[in-house]
C-alpha cells in the first residue's frame, strides 16, 4: 500500500541554508560597500621615512643597475 504524503512548506534544511546564505551575502556585500566608502573619505597613508642608509644603498643599487644595462647595451650594439 502507498500512502500519498503531502509536502506542506519548505524543507526545514532550505530554510537554515537560505538564512546562513543571506547572511554571508549581506556581510560580504556591507564589507565591499565600506571598503570603497573607505577609499573614497579616508586620507592615503602615510609612507615611513626612509633612512640614509637605506636611501644611500638604493642610489648604490640603482647606480650598479645603470651601469650594467649600459654596458649590455653597448657590447650588443658593437
């Protein structure tokens, strides 16, 4: 014998699931919505002063780049 059973409703695991997913959904979507008012109000950060020393190796580093890529340059042109 089979019975007919009438589903009444929604099943109870679609409703947990749909109210977690809304859920996630409404927290991404508020974090997107505040990163870009974030980056519309906010001043850009400051950037840490450099030290001498470091200034003074980056125009050392810089210098021997220089150099190199001129030399690479003209033995090839040769």
């Amino acid at each position: 014998m089979a019975k007919d059973v009438e589903v009444n409703g929604f099943n109870p695991g679609l409703i947990v699931l749909l109210v977690i997913g809304g859920l996630v959904l409404t927290f991404l979507i508020g974090n997107y919505v505040l990163y870009v008012y974030a980056q519309k109000t906010l001043p850009p950060k400051k950037k840490k002063p450099i030290s001498k020393k470091k200034m003074k190796e980056e125009r050392l580093k810089q210098d021997r780049t220089s150099k190199t890529a001129f030399a690479a340059f003209y033995c090839a042109t040769d």
